[in-house]
C-alpha cells in the first residue's frame, strides 16, 4: 500500500505461513482468508497476531469529544522481525519469480551432498568384509586340515588313533 508521499510496506507472504505437522500432514500453510468484494466488514484489511509478529503498532485513541471519537496508528517494523519486513519508500528492483523453483547456488566451500566421501566408506567396509570373510575360511579350512591329520596320525606303535569300532586291523 502506498501513501500520499510514496511510503509503502512489504509484507512478507511468510509472515503469514505456519508449519502444520501431524501424523501424515507436513505442510506449509497461508493464513490469508478470501474476503466477499460485496460484504460491507470486505471493504477493510483484518490484519492478525501473525501480522503483529513482524510489526507493532501505536495506536492512538482521543475520546475527549464523545460524539468524535477518534483513532490514529502508526506501524514500526519489529525489532526482531524474522522475514525482512519493511516500511519505507526505497525503490527496490524487481527479483526472480518465487512461484518458479530456481536452482541453488553451488558454494565449493560447502561439502552438502558430496557422495565421494560415502563411496570411499562403502569400499573399505566391503573390503574389511571380503577380509574378514577370507579370514574365516582360511580358519575353518585349516582347522579341518589339522583335525583330518590328527585323526589319521598313527604312533609310533602303529595303533591308529581312531576310537575302537573304526579301528582296522592289518594282518
């Protein structure tokens, strides 16, 4: 809205938008509600705590004449205003369309989604994996092999070691 002697406001849209979650809704929500052109309470602007989170208002109210009462405001960005709210009358020139996605910015200082530090993890784990698994097989092989000498070890007085019922005899 512009005044008189060129001042205006922005209103950011997100001053308006909350976060809904639930169990299955994750949404972003406008809190702007469609006002009837041919209902007389349509012909003002209801700003709300939303609005008021951004900016605050001094109003002023003169009730020294009963039948004039009278009502003045002034609005002043909020000092911890979180969207860039602004009241003035600096031209700004005209930005990218929000309602088309651009893409972001590449920062080569920032790492984000750099998949080669994951890959390199991924290969040395499959590597420690196929190790470990040699490892055991290489284990278990021997240890078979030790157990299959032992059982056919004969001593020196040519009695094998195999428990009785397997034992055979030579004549």
């Amino acid at each position: 809205m512009t005044g008189a002697d060129g001042m205006y406001m922005r209103v950011p849209l997100a001053a308006f938008a909350l976060n809904q979650t639930g169990t299955y809704v994750h949404e972003c929500r406008i809190e702007i509600t469609y006002l009837d052109v041919l209902a007389s309470q349509s012909q003002g602007v209801l700003l709300g705590g939303m609005f008021f989170q951004e900016y605050f208002g001094v109003f002023v109210n003169n009730y020294t004449d009963v039948t004039e009462v009278t009502q003045s405001a002034r609005l002043h960005v909020g000092q911890n205003s979180l969207y860039g709210s602004y009241i003035g009358n600096v031209e700004y020139s005209q930005g990218p369309n929000p309602f088309i996605p651009q893409p972001d910015p590449v920062n080569p200082d920032d790492p984000g989604d750099d998949t080669g530090v994951s890959a390199v993890w991924i290969v040395v784990l499959v590597v420690l994996c196929v190790g470990l698994m040699a490892l055991l097989g290489f284990s278990i092989y021997k240890w078979s092999k030790a157990k299959d000498a032992q059982t056919r070890n004969i001593n020196s007085s040519g009695v094998s070691n195999l428990p009785a019922e397997e034992t055979i005899a030579f004549v």
